[in-house]
C-alpha cells in the first residue's frame, strides 16, 4: 500500500512527542538552572561579604587574646620564674604571644585611604608593641628585679591592659560601627532575595502547569478523533471525512495510517461491488478470469481483516485516551509508539520477515493489550537465540494470540495468562500458542478448508495463515488444536526449516 507524498513532508516538519518532551524539559532545566544560579551567587555573594565581616571581628578577639597571653607569660616571666626551666617555658609563650599579636594586626592591615581612623588605631597598637618589645630587652636584663626593675615591669603590664581595652574598646567598636550600615543593606537585601523566590518558584510553577495542559490537549484531541473515526469503521461506515494531519509524528503516522486503511477498504469493496455487476455481463471464459481476480481481492481483504482487527484498533485507541487523560504520558508515548509501529509492520509488504520481528511486532502488540486488561492479563515470550534469524511468512502468529485474549482470557473475570513458546527440534521449529482462557469447543478445534467456509472472525484469521504456510512451505507444515489442562487452549504450529529461509547460511 502507498502512502500520500505528504507523510514524507510531514515527518520533516514534525517532531515526535518524545522529543517535544526533551525540548519542554531541558528549557524547564536551564531556566531553572540559570535561575538557581543567579540566586545562589547573590546570595553567596552576600553570605561572602558577611563571612569577612565575621572573620575581621575574629580576628580582632584573637588580637586581644594574644596580648592577654603576652601579659599573662610576661607576668609568669617576672614573678613565678624561680627556675630556669620556668623561665625558658614563659620566654617562650610570652615570644610566641606577641608574634601571633602581631601577625593577627598585619590580617587587620587598613590602608589610610581605605579607613583613615582604623589606620590610626591599628598604628596605635603596632606602637605599644614597639614599645613594649624594647621594654622587654631592659626588664629581662634587670632580672631579678630592683625596684626600677619593678617599675618598668608595671609599666609593661600598664601597657599591656591599655592594649587590650584599646582593641576592644576603640578597634572592635569601630569595625562593628562602620559595618553596620552594611549588615542593614545585606539584610533588605536577602529579604528581597528571599520574596523574588518565591515569585520565581510561583511563575515557574504555573508556566509548567499551563505547558502540561497544552500538551496533554494537543495529545489527546487528535486520539479522541481516532477514536471516533475507528468506532465508524467498526459500524460499516467507510464515508467519514479524512483524520486532519496533525500533532507529533507518531500521532500523525497513526492518522495517517488509518486514513490509508480506510480508503483501502473501501476501494476493495467498490471493486467487489464492480466486479459483481461485470458477471452478469460478460463472457463465461472472462467472467471466470474476472472471479478468479475477485477472489484475489477477496482473500486479500480477508487477510487484511485478519490483520488489522477493527476493535482491536478501537481498543487500543480507547486505552491510549485514557492514559492521555490520567496524564500519563510516558505510558502514553510508549503505547502511541507500539501501535505506530504495529501499523508500519502491517502495512509492509514483505512476503517474509526475519523471527524475532515477528516476536517483537507480537510484543507490542500484547504490550497494548496488556494496557487495556491491566492486571487481568499476563505474558511471556521465549524463543532461542539459534533460530531468532530464521525467515517466516509474517503476520503468522498474531491471529493465535488474538483468539487466546479475546476468546479465551476476555470472557473470564479474572483473565489469564498468554505464552508463546518456540522450540527447535532437529530442521523444524514449533510455535505454541498457550492461554488458561475458558477452553476451546470440540467443534470450534475443526479448521475450516477455506476462509470462504469460516464460521467467524477467529476461524478466517487462521485458515487465512494455514492457508499462507501451505502455499509457503508446502504440506511440510502442520496446525494443531488442544485442550489445555485442567482449562485453557494451546495452538500448535510446526514449521520446517529451510534452507532459503537461514539468514546464517
């Protein structure tokens, strides 16, 4: 079957919805990225500048506590030194207390550019330790102690006690003065951060709200006109307007697919129409070549019926609107997607197609109905790797699982399960067909010998594939029914394998 030249144009122009999502996603991620970054590096940029104010205040606490020890080794130096090792230990933190004073003044070093008044305070400070380390050479060379010794000692400690009220007093209260403006900034600041968040967070939000919906709208407008459509050819009715092309790819494949299936229809059954006013016209040798033509159709039409199960395609459609509206939509991208890829295998004109296409098309096909059943069905597929490139007449095992879910498992409340099997004995390959449906009747096991001769849908759709296997393999081929027990049925096709049909030969 051709398809319109517009397809080609169309699935250039399209995109898939699997892609629209992609694209919606990763704009939702970079904006929200950049947003989040732009936040996050004022903010830190703030935290930032707060930290260094904290930092300059510890500092500062460190500074005083570096004299406190200097005061405190200078007066262990003085007054509790009676030993040399005393001595040693108190030399030692007292030099070690003023190098840490003076390397916590060089972290608080302020040009008189920047802060002249902090400048002259850290001068002040700097001098008293001058003074203070050439006070140290003159007592140490006093010890032990004369009473002008004392009173350089005292002046020290003098000096000392100024220090560290001068830290506190005059370069702590200082720092903190000359800051606070700051912090005061940095608080409206943060509080202004903190409210363009939330309008940030509350925009985002309702952008993707309003983008869900649309895309939710826009998938399932077109499948509730599928719907509609299907429900129609399901009656008879072969004359409803064409689906309009739109949506995303897949969307536009099934319309596409099932406006070609529709105009297919009904040219067959207007030739069938035709060729059955020609027979009442024409010579006997042409009215047989004109019913020998007719019959073609016919069992090409039945083939196709055979295919293509009308409900079957209403189903599917009907499920695929209900996730739609549940807002499911990877289930909905994966259903859309195997049913679009059902339609593509189908509509191939192939005459043979390697197994495990074959499996994988019945896969998809289970996967939908799997959709529609939900917990009521379960399957399994198992075939070895060994015959997986075997060539096989297509469309050849999907009749069988029908029957197995809609005649065996759908009649029973609580389902069942489906199982195709394959299995390679020797040049032949078996395919089985196992469902714990309600059974099978003795005089439904009985083929009929033509699909002309077919009792319902189930019959035609499997004397149409005894019929393909005995034309492709010959009488080599075999179709058995059984009963399954304690309930159930079990189709058994037995297949040779040719040497034509080994892709590995």
């Amino acid at each position: 079957m051709m398809f319109p030249r517009s397809r080609a144009k169309s699935d250039k122009r399209s995109r898939s919805f699997g892609q629209l999502l992609l694209a919606y996603s990763l704009v939702l991620t970079i904006t929200l990225l950049a947003l989040g970054y732009g936040l996050f590096y004022v903010v830190f940029s703030q935290l930032s500048m707060v930290q260094s104010q904290t930092s300059r205040y510890l500092v500062i606490v460190q500074l005083a506590n570096h004299l406190s020890a200097g005061r405190a080794a200078l007066a262990r130096l003085v007054l509790e030194s009676d030993t040399e090792d005393k001595t040693i230990r108190a030399l030692s933190d007292f030099n070690a207390a003023e190098t840490r004073a003076r390397v916590a003044l060089k972290q608080l070093e302020t040009s008189h550019e920047e802060d002249a008044s902090q400048y002259f305070l850290q001068r002040g400070i700097e001098n008293g330790l001058d003074f203070i380390a050439s006070q140290r050479t003159l007592l140490m060379d006093a010890i032990p102690l004369d009473p002008a010794g004392y009173s350089r000692y005292y002046t020290i400690d003098t000096t000392y006690r100024y220090l560290i009220d001068y830290v506190y007093v005059q370069l702590l209260t200082n720092a903190v003065s000359k800051n606070a403006a700051a912090v005061d900034e940095t608080q409206s600041f943060v509080t202004m951060i903190r409210q363009l968040a939330i309008f940030l967070v509350l925009l985002v939000s309702v952008l993707y709200t309003v983008a869900i919906i649309l895309i939710v709208r826009s998938l399932v407008h077109p499948v509730h006109e599928m719907v509609e459509t299907a429900s129609e050819i399901t009656k008879g009715n072969l004359d409803t307007p064409d689906l309009s092309i739109a949506g995303p790819s897949e969307i536009r494949f099934l319309e596409e697919s099932m406006n070609s299936m529709k105009a297919s229809l009904k040219e067959r059954i207007t030739a069938l129409d035709e060729n059955a006013k020609l027979e009442k016209t024409i010579h006997q040798q042409e009215l047989q070549q004109i019913r020998t033509k007719r019959e073609l159709e016919r069992a090409r039409l039945l083939t196709l019926q055979a295919q293509i199960n009308p409900h079957f395609l209403f189903n599917a459609m009907n499920t695929i609107s209900r996730t739609a509206l549940l807002g499911e939509m990877d289930s909905t991208t994966a259903l859309i997607s195997d049913l679009s890829n059902i339609f593509r295998y189908i509509l191939d004109q192939r005459t043979t197609v390697p197994l495990f296409e074959e499996l994988e098309f019945i896969s998809k096909y289970l996967r939908i109905q799997k959709a529609r059943f939900g917990e009521r069905l379960t399957f399994e597929l198992s075939c070895p790797e060994e015959i997986r490139q075997t060539l096989i007449p297509p469309l050849i095992i999907q009749p069988f699982v029908e029957n197995a879910i809609i005649h065996g498992l759908e009649p029973k409340e609580d389902g069942g399960h489906v199982a195709v099997r394959l299995t390679q004995n020797k040049r032949k390959i078996t395919i089985e067909v196992e469902d714990s449906g309600v059974g099978i009747d003795e005089s439904k096991m009985v083929l009929p010998e033509s699909p002309d001769q077919a009792p319902s849908h189930n019959h035609i759709g499997m004397s149409n594939v005894m019929e393909r296997i005995k034309l492709y393999y010959g009488s080599k081929a075999s179709m058995t029914i059984m009963r399954r027990f304690p309930i159930g049925t079990i189709v058994q096709l037995v297949l040779p394998i040719r040497k034509q049909d080994m892709m590995w030969s």
